[in-house]
C-alpha cells in the first residue's frame, strides 16, 4: 500500500501527491524537483533498480541487485 508521501529516489526529499501527478515524477526515479538535474544515465540507472525492486516485490523475494557506482 502506498503511503500519502513518498521520498524521492533522485535526491531523498518527501515527494508531494501534486508532484506526484506531474509528467516529472517517476517512482523510484525522480520527482519534479530533481528531474532536470539528474543525467539521462543516472535516471536509465535508477529506472533499472527500481524495476528490480518490482519485480522482486512481485516474486515475494528480497531485492537482490548488484551494486553499481
Ligand atoms: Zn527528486
């Protein structure tokens, strides 16, 4: 279940339930705030984690991933 707020994965600040209906915000990704300041790479990154913590959640499993810098 989805709380009323979320932290944003981009830059860790509480994200709003009106950000949250901007074009902007991407869960697990990035919110309107951070959207223009993070790199086409980082976002593809975060978008990949957060696909894997999906589908971990899915298979009822912890999210194993590998730890990329
Ligand atoms: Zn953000």
């Amino acid at each position: 279940m989805q709380g009323s707020y979320s932290i944003c994965s981009g830059c860790r600040k509480p994200v709003s339930i009106k950000e949250k209906k901007s074009s902007k915000y991407l869960e697990g990704v990035h919110c309107p705030k951070c959207h223009d300041s993070l790199t086409d790479d980082q976002k593809s990154r975060f978008a990949m984690r957060q696909k894997q913590i999906l589908l971990a959640k899915k298979l009822g499993k912890r999210h194993i991933f590998k730890k990329e810098y």
